[in-house]
C-alpha cells in the first residue's frame, strides 16, 4: 500500500474540493455500527464542548468514517476568543532580521504559487482526560485531532521575499488573537497574543504553509481565517490561525507558549531541562467501539481506528483484546500519505460475553512503539500511552 | 561616606567573626522602639513561619538592628527536605564539557586560598504577600532577605582546576536538596533536584564563592552546609545550598527553576519572552515602623530601613511619610560596601494624630529607581515597586 504508485493513485483520488474528498478517500465500512447497543454520545455526534469561552470543541471520534476529516467535524482549539477579521482589511508583516520587511495583503498572498497537502493536526494536549492523577487543561479524550486537506503558499517563498539576515535564529507568528491568562497557572503577564516560534530551518522547510483553504474551500474564521500556519507533522499548537504577523529574531524565542506552556522535560544525568513541544510522537487511537460502549455478542466486531506518527510514516498497528497479554496485526486500510493518519481495522472475532479489554499500539518508520505506562515528563502533553478501551459484550 | 577611605576603615572593622561583627559594624540606635506603642510580632522576634516542610522561615525585619544578619536571624528558603549531609563523606563533582572531570572533598576544598565577602541574599518572591491579587507561592512580606559574610574558594579557581572546554555555555549546579512539587502549577515531573546554572561568564567572575563559612563559622545545615553556592548581587535562587555537583553543558540550560519557576517576561514587540531571573534590582525596604504600628505622637519617630541594589550600589534613599505627595532625602548610615544593603533613617518631626501613609524609594549607582506600580511582566518575582506602610500615630 505504501508503495509508490499506490500513494501517486491516491494522492489523484483527493479532489481539490471538500464534496469530492468526501467521494475519493477511504472510508472504514459501515456494518460494524450495527452492532454496537449503546453509544455514550446519545445522538450528538458533532462536538463534545470542553470550554465554552474560549471556545474548545473536541470531534466526536466516533462519527469519524473517512480520511478526510471535514471543516465541521473538525476539533476546535483556541486560546482566546476568536478574532474577527475580514480579508480586505487583513495583512501580514513580515519584519525583524529580514532585509526588505514587508507587508503582504490577502489577494497578494492568494495569487502566489501555491501548494496543497494533506496533513493532521493534532492538539499537543489530546488524550489529557486519560491521565491519572488529573492534569489543568482542557480535558481532550481522542478527538483532539483531525485529517484534513491544506492549501496555501511555502513560508519558504515569503521569507525569500523579505530576505533572512544571516544572523537570524528564529521565526515568530503571532495570532490577531490575544488576552489574559489567568488559570490554569502559570498565568500570562496581562495580555499577550498566541505567539509560537520555529527555526530557521524548519520554517524554511518547503511543506510549512501560510494556509488560506481548508478542504479545498476558504479557511473558516474557526480555523484560522483568513490565514493560518501550517507545520505539519508538529503538534496543532505550531500552527498559529489569525495570523498576523512574521518576525525574525537574533536569539530564540522562548514564548509564553512554548516554554510555561506546551513544553515537556528532557533529562540529562537526571536534570531536568524544558523543551518545547514540537514534533507529534507515534500513536494510535481506538474510535470504535468507543468508551463504555455495549456491543453484541455472536457476531465478529471491526474494531477500528486511526494511527498517525507526526512527520514518520507508519508502519504497523496492533490490536489486543486481552489487556495486553497477546497482540495481533490490524490491517492498514488507507496508504501512507506524510503527515497524515492511517486509518486501521481489526476483525475480533465474535467476542464472549463480558468485559473485555481492547488496547491498539502502532510502530513507525523509525522504529518507535507507543509505550505502556505514561512518561511524567511530558507533563500534560504527547499523551501517546496505550489506553485501554473497557467494553462489555452483552 | 562612601569614599575610598571610609570603605577601608568600615572593612576593617569587618572581623572574622560573628561576635565581633556584632560589635564593629553599624547597628540603628535603640531609641526610637520606646515609642511603638504596638507591634504585630507580638513578642516573637526570631522567624515568621511560612510553611513547614520544606522549611520556610522569614526574618522578623522589626528585630533587624545591625549591618550583619546573623545566621539565627537569617531567613531560610528551602525547595525541599533539608538534606543531612557529613563533611566527611561530602564531595563536590565537577563534570561535563571539561578536560578533567574532578572530585574535591571538604578536607581539599577548606585548605584552599580563599575569600571573604558581605552579601545580601535576597529571596526572589521577596514582598510576595503585597501582591494584589495574590500569587502563588510562599508569602514572604520583607523578610525574606538578610545580609552576611561568606568565606570561601573562588568558583574560579575550581572550574580552571577542571578545565573548560571551549564549548562549554552553561555551569549548572545541583544542590544534594530533591523531591517532586505537586503544588503550586507547574508540577515537577517527577522527583527533582534543586539546580540553576549560570553562564560561563558569570561563573568566572572572581566574586562567585564555594562558600563554607558564614559570619565567620560554619555554614549552618539550614544555610547549606558543608557547602553552598554564594552569586553576589543575584537573587538568593542562584546560590544552590548543599552542592553537589557541577556540571558544564554545551547548551544553555533550562532547568525547572529558571523557565518554569522562578523566571519572568521581557517584552519584545509586545510578545513576552521568558527569561531567568538573575540580578537583584534596586530596592528599599521600611523596617520601622512596622506593618499596622501604632506610635506615640508629640516625638520625633526614626523611620529606618534598608536598601540594596544587586550588583550595583545605592545612592540615596528618599522617604515620604504623606503617602508620596512629597520626598525627603534619608541619612544613608553605612557605607557602601558592594553586593550588600545600605541601613538608612529619616527622622520624622513630631508626626500629628491619625493614620499616615510612609513610603521608602531608593536609586542606584546606574540611576534606577523603585517604579510606584507593580509590572506583571515580573511574574511573582522581583517585587521591588515601593510598598506603603500605614501606621497610626495615637
């Protein structure tokens, strides 16, 4: 499947607008829905709200059926209230250690070549309501994450544009949006805007993109309109929506959110030092059956899911139905795209009545496993842990 | 006061030894105590407790009276259990990016050259209590600072013993001080050491002490013993008690306590950036009267305090007893000594009946002086903005 003319048949299959997508790419089959007696989600199959105000709206996992996640399937994540921006008045600055800073307006930057590219966001935080004892933050289950089609301009060709001084080290997007952050601590210092940076080298890196479509259609203002940054392979929080501006700096950022926020612990001769979150790590979720889901027994039940790895492909997945005890392939049913998940089924055949407990682990091209046990020192973030799903087989 | 002269017959008068500084460095006069007609400390003139374990313990700054805090007198700032540690089994490690990775034990360490030096410690969330609204953290009013004599080996000296590599950027130190925070956010991942790391410029500069002696004995356990850190003019978070170990590194560190704690924004653009705190800035503080004093009216009262400024030195004091409508200039009462306070007093002509409001400011060799309002950027640190004190004169 991850064959060459595999991915170049597929890559054909994905139409340039949000209708076809939803024709062209894999969907997981619909027969296994019958099966399941009880769903926890009690018919609202759009968003689970984890906060109101700033608006956080996690998917519904378990409405997920195809490749392509759509615009209105897909997770919400906002740090302050959504600003309201219009593209005639919008612009982009690009200044610091460049040497033609610059000012960029929407029907600029829509007329410039342009790439589009597959690629999955995933919250850095998603899977935070698995962790025991319980962390500050929204509380994401597995739908902190979506699969979709992005179209924008390379930053490569912008950055050539205003010309990168030598001595520059990073690259800072900051977000039209802005406020105080007072809970969870630490607190912001009054307001400040979403801001995060990137290297140099990775913001020159052909495949980050200043976005303006999303599934082949205009971005929508939830998602970042008129414009957003896309870093795929990068957990969401790397993809700064609203954006506002572009500045280049002599010495490396250290953000509020990407140093008292979104930042992990590394050891050196059992020291801990603060990174920032950057790359999404190897894992897979169940998103069938769901959580406290009943399904019936008698009949061979497709347990299915998605597997993603962040900028590796993945190479396997597996399924147990055992809590761990033995473990068996799952079959992978859609082709390696980079960025993108892969999404997975597995036949339980016809499982006995009773509890049951289902846990999948994917592997990547690099050879990295999700582990067993959660790692503290990814404080609330990379939550990449098996987690079991506990399902009861009436 | 401040000349070369003055300087040299003060530092003469600095003997070896506690009981001997007692006598030979200045001490406010006793007079004005006769007419504080009350007093919050209610008889207790040793510590006020701010939390348990780890042991916090602030100085009563009311009981303060000389140039020297003695090491009873002298608050204690603990992250964690206070470790026990013997002189005999104690060795410091010097290790990473140096050609000869060493191991010095208290026998090797005491019999080097050494030095002898006043320094105020200043605890960074010094003041924390005034902060409206509350921050997190211990709730230090103005005790949480002191002003001693440390004796011990140039850092120097150790680190040329070791050797530095070219690479090398950062010194970190580890205190033999562990355990995991739980409470305030962020959490520790984990057990932890204490440990901070200066620049290896700063670590080579001549004042930076592998102290062993305060006020002319022993370092106390409480204060580090057998060996702690001492970084003149930084705050008192940069002089690791119980050190341990000594590690060069080849990137800049970014220890638990200086990103997540312990660190505060600088504003570039308007988007904060975090950075550690390291220098202390310039400061006063009123220790008489205290907080909620009553005094006799119909005398002349001395209002008295102290003032520092880090690295740099104090220049004057102003004092203002209408709540900052006008300033009058303090009588600056000991020399300037680097690295260590200014005791100063302002003699208050025959305050009336009723409640005023008393302000201290001071200002610094480089022309700082204390901002009237409190800056967010500073996080919960470096509460230097001047602090009222409200008494009634009866």
């Amino acid at each position: 499947m991850s064959t060459g003319l595999a991915r170049r048949q597929f890559l054909r299959n994905i139409a340039t607008t949000a209708a076809a997508l939803a024709v062209a790419t894999p969907a997981f089959a619909e027969q296994e829905h019958s099966a399941v007696l009880t769903s926890a989600s009690s018919g609202n199959d759009g968003f689970i709200i984890r906060e109101m105000e700033p608006e956080n709206l996690e998917s519904s996992v378990s409405a997920f059926s195809s490749f392509i996640t759509s615009a209105d399937q897909f997770y919400v994540r906002n740090h302050f209230k959504q600003p309201e921006l219009s593209s005639a008045n919008w612009t982009l600055a690009i200044d610091g250690a460049v040497s033609h800073p610059l000012q960029i307006t929407y029907a600029e930057l829509t007329v410039m070549r342009s790439r589009t590219m597959v690629s999955l966001l995933e919250c850095a935080g998603n899977g935070r309501v698995f962790l025991v004892p319980r962390e500050d933050g929204a509380q994401w289950a597995n739908g902190g994450m979506g699969n979709a089609e992005w179209t924008g301009i390379p930053l490569a060709d912008v950055l050539k544009l205003a010309g990168i001084k030598s001595t520059a080290v990073d690259v800072i997007f900051e977000g039209a949006d802005s406020g105080e952050l007072t809970t969870p601590n630490p607190k912001s210092p009054g307001v400040i805007p979403f801001a995060r940076s990137l290297p140099i080298s990775e913001a020159n890196h052909g495949d980050v993109l200043l976005a303006y479509h999303m599934n082949g259609k205009q971005l929508p203002p939830t998602h970042g309109f008129p414009v957003r940054l896309i870093v795929p392979g990068w957990y969401g929080m790397a993809s700064v929506k609203w954006l506002k501006r572009i500045t280049l700096t002599e010495k490396p950022f250290d953000g509020y959110f990407q140093s008292l926020q979104y930042s992990y612990f590394e050891r050196s001769n059992g020291i801990p030092t603060v990174l920032p979150v950057t790359t999404i790590s190897v894992k897979s979720a169940i998103i069938a059956p769901g959580f406290a889901h009943k399904i019936a027994r008698g009949h061979d039940f497709k347990v299915r899911g998605m597997a993603w790895a962040g900028v590796n492909d993945i190479t396997s997945v597996e399924v147990s139905t055992d809590a761990g005890k033995t473990w068996n392939p799952a079959q992978l049913i859609s082709p390696t795209i980079r960025y993108s998940w892969r999404m997975w089924e597995f036949t339980w055949p016809a499982p006995s009545a009773g509890k049951h407990t289902l846990m999948a682990r994917a592997t990547d091209s690099k050879g990295n496993t999700q582990a067993m046990e959660r790692n503290k020192d990814y404080r609330s973030y990379e939550i990449t842990h098996v987690i079991p799903v506990i399902v009861e087989v009436l």
